[in-house]
C-alpha cells in the first residue's frame, strides 16, 4: 500500500490551549496508525469574519502520511472535536517544509 502525504489545517478557538489540543491530534492520529511528519500552530491571530460567534483564533496544521480507506473515519473524528472551529483535510502531491 502507497503512503499518501495529507494535510490536516483549521482553526481552533482561543481560549483552548494548543498544546494540550496538539497532543489531542497526535493520539487521533496515533489510533489510525497514520504518521505524523511535521506540525505547527500559530499564536492568537483575528479572523477575518467570525466562525462560530469567535473572533480571534489559532490556526494549526498538521502532514501526515495516511491511507485512503481510513481517511473518511479521521475526517469524521476529528469533526466531533469541539474546540476546532474550522478544518480541511488535503491530498498533497509532494511536501516541502520549511525550516
């Protein structure tokens, strides 16, 4: 079976603290057996309208290697996490990281 680099990015609400979110992400992603090839999550910034009555947010991303059949079930864990405001999930082709 091929591995298919993904990226998971969204928006979580402020007040949430990102660490204990990140660590809620890696075990979902652990459970799937998918591989965590690099995260990231940015500081507090204003969102350009408001998502779910919130203004302000934190944006996170994370790449990973997964696999077709299971990325639906992943999709549908991660949408019962209430602290995401907004999430998107991508095929990528190939991954360039900056350092």
């Amino acid at each position: 079976m091929t591995k298919i680099i993904y990226e998971l990015s969204g928006w979580i609400k402020n007040d949430v603290d990102e660490n204990n979110f990140m660590d809620q992400i890696k075990k979902i992603l652990e459970d799937f057996k998918f591989e965590l090839i690099n995260e990231q999550c940015s500081k507090t910034k204003k969102l350009a309208y408001p998502i779910k009555k919130e203004e302000f947010g934190k944006f996170f991303t994370f790449y990973f290697y997964g696999n077709n059949k299971d990325i639906e079930n992943f999709k549908n864990k991660i949408k019962k996490i209430n602290e995401i405001l907004r999430f998107i999930i991508l095929k990528r082709k190939y991954l360039k990281i900056k350092s």
